[in-house]
C-alpha cells in the first residue's frame, strides 16, 4: 500500500487526519503505509472513494488513477457520505431522523 502514503502525502494531510477521515486509528494507517497490515474490502472502498482513485489504483495493480468525473454537487454528496459514516450508530439515528424531519415539512 505505498500508494496510500503517496496519495496522503499528494493531498497533503497527516496520518492523523486521514484516519480521523476513515474512522480508524493512525496507527492502522502506518500499518497499512508500511506493508504491515491490508485493509479490507470496505476500507480499500473508502480509501478510494476518499482519494477518488480506483481500488486497482491502490492496490498498484494499475498506473492509472482513474479519477471518477464527478460533478461538483455529487462531489459535496461524497463528502457528506464520508463524514456519515464516522458518526456513532446514535447520531446516524439522529441525522436520518432530521433529514426525514426536513423531507416531511
């Protein structure tokens, strides 16, 4: 995974901020920078969805980045879906409950 350090460094954020950004801790991100520990299928998934690059991307089975075209709207969404999926389970429950609340008025 030396392309995950690569890509953190690219958009310049610490291991700290990334892993805040991945909901994991930054010593599993040194791990994974390091070749000591693989992340699985959901966190390549959310590393790529992160850096906007394929999986194959990261896995160095490809040299090309494929950025996905992303409108900036949909981009926003992404951002949003991220910070989601770093909530507890109560404030995902809280979250929803508004949306739903706002839908409904």
């Amino acid at each position: 995974m030396l392309r995950l350090k690569a890509l953190r460094e690219e958009k310049r954020i610490s291991q700290q901020k990334l892993a805040l950004e991945l909901n994991v801790s930054q010593a599993s991100i040194s791990k994974y920078e390091k070749g000591l520990a693989e992340p699985d299928i959901p966190m390549l998934c959310m590393m790529a969805e992160y850096f906007r690059v394929s999986v194959d991307y990261l896995l160095g089975r490809t040299d090309q980045k494929n950025y996905f075209n992303v409108k900036p709207e949909e981009e926003k969404e992404r951002e949003l879906l991220v910070k989601y999926r770093r909530l507890t389970p109560h404030q995902k429950e809280r979250a929803e409950a508004y949306i739903l609340g706002l839908l409904d008025a």
